[in-house]
C-alpha cells in the first residue's frame, strides 16, 4: 500500500468503538487499488463522545467520507448539514460523503438489506415482511423496505421503555411511504407472531439473539410457520449459519445470511463516496467467503 500513497493521497476512515476487528480497510483499500483511485481508507476508534471532533476532523482534513459504526451513529446524525431520507428518518447515519465541506449524512444499512436479498434473487416489491428486532437494524430495515414498496411489515419488538418509539417510527415510516402498512407487536406474542410469518413472504431477524455467545439461541421459539418458499434473512454474520438459520434450512426456507448486509452497504457507500462500481465480485471472493 505504501507504494500508492503520495502527497495527493485522499484519506477516508471508519470511525467507531471497538474497530480492530473491522474487514472495512481491507476491502476499501483492495477496491481503491483494482479501480486506481488515489484514496487510502483507515479504521479510527471513535468513544461516542469524540464523534462531534472526528467529523470535525473530516472536514479539517478534507476527508472525501467515511463509515460510521457502534456507538457513533446516532451521534454522528446530529453533526451534519444534510441527511438522506433514509438517515433522516432512522435517526441514525452510517456513511458519511463530503461535498467541498458540506456533509450529507446516509444510512446504508437498510440499502445493504435490500441488496442482499436482490442479490440471492429476491425481490421485495409487494411483498410482507415480518421483522424482529427494534434497534438500529431493524430501523434500517424497517425504513428501506418501505421506501423501496413492501406492502405490509410486522415487527416485533420487546416491550420495554423503547417500544412506544418503534411504534413512533413506524408511523412516520408510513408517512413517507403510504402503500406501506406498518405494525408493532410485543415479541413475546409467539402466537402471533407466528400466525404473522405463517402469511408472510419473508421473516427477517434483527436483533443480536443467534450472534456469539447466543449462537444457541434463536429469535424464533415457534417454528411452525417455516416453509419452502419463505425467505429468512439473519443480520447476524458471527456465526455465519445461525440457529434460525439451521432450522429454516431444514424446513426448505431460502435462508440468507448477515455477511450479504455486511458486504452491500459497504457497496453502496463505496459507489457514494467514489461514483463508481465496487468490484462486488472480487470483493466476495476474497472476503466475504
């Protein structure tokens, strides 16, 4: 790497908390290198407190962009000069792109979501999804599939001092998207949530249950509902077959794993930050298998 940079070298980072563990560098920098564009991209911890100096220093420093992760997101949101509708509306940003000074704030999330899916060859138009989870990803999610024409979400979230603001978001969500029909249910209703992906066309987890060291566990205590033809995507890529996953696989679900939302909302904010196409292909080869 140090051969390619110069004195004109641009620098983007990923700014969060921890980020050793972080596979962005390497792909950015692969895909900097493939197409010949004179950037070079860097992992920065960031404590949620330094967020407001470090996208300070974006601008300082002339930062063509950056990636924001946990506990950053929400702060970041507060630093900008403009926001998606995405980002907007989740409260929350994860890609960050500087016009000459002037940062527009994106959420990728919900985007790399919807790819992944399209990118195992479904598509999400018209459909219903039941969505578990209520966090950032389930925002994210929740979000971009209705901007992008799901017709029904039913989420599912724990019934705790965040509830009511799930329920909040879903009814601006259907503001900004009418043909979508949101609903809250508590995600202890087992019954019916299963009755909901019994009619669903895909059944999404977005919370951390299924991730180390809950790998034995699963969102899902009612199987029932699994079936041939249903889509179950997990966010959760740490293990990459998670518990949900092995069981929707046995019952002939389409399973789609975290690694596939990992991957695209890299590929969208790299076509953000660059114009240009990721090496999507390479890029799954090398790090993503």
């Amino acid at each position: 790497m140090e051969d390619r940079i110069t004195g004109h070298t641009g620098l983007m980072a990923l700014f969060g908390s921890p980020i050793g563990h972080s596979g962005s560098p390497a792909m950015y920098n692969y895909s900097f290198a493939k197409l010949g564009l004179d950037y070079v991209y860097v992992a920065i911890d960031t404590k949620v407190g330094e967020t407001e100096a470090a996208i300070a220093a974006m601008r300082t420093y002339k930062m063509r962009g950056g990636n924001v992760t946990m506990p950053c997101k929400s702060a970041a949101f507060h630093c900008m000069d403009e926001l998606s509708p995405a980002a907007r509306l989740i409260g929350a940003v994860n890609t960050i792109v500087n016009e000459d000074g002037r940062l527009t704030g994106h959420n990728t999330d919900g985007v790399g979501f919807v790819e992944s899916l399209r990118d195992e060859g479904v598509k999400i138009r018209g459909k219903k999804l039941t969505l578990a989870g209520g966090g950032g990803a389930a925002a994210a999610i929740m979000v971009q599939c209705a901007l992008d024409g799901v017709r029904e979400i039913s989420v599912f979230n724990r019934k705790d001092e965040f509830f009511g603001r799930t329920e909040e978001l879903a009814k601006k969500v259907e503001g900004e998207a009418p043909g979508c029909v949101i609903r809250v249910y508590d995600i202890a209703d087992t019954k019916r949530m299963t009755a909901e992906i019994a009619e669903s066309d895909i059944f999404a987890n977005a919370t951390v249950v299924g991730m180390k060291p809950m790998d034995a566990e699963s969102v899902l205590k009612d199987t029932s509902a699994l079936r041939p033809g249903l889509v179950v995507a997990d966010v959760v890529y740490n293990p990459e077959e998670t518990r949900l996953l092995r069981e929707a696989k046995e019952a002939g679900c389409i399973c789609i794993g975290g690694r596939g939302m990992l991957l695209w909302q890299g590929v969208v904010a790299f076509k953000l930050f660059t114009g240009q196409d990721m090496p999507v292909d390479e890029v799954k080869e090398l790090f993503y298998r």
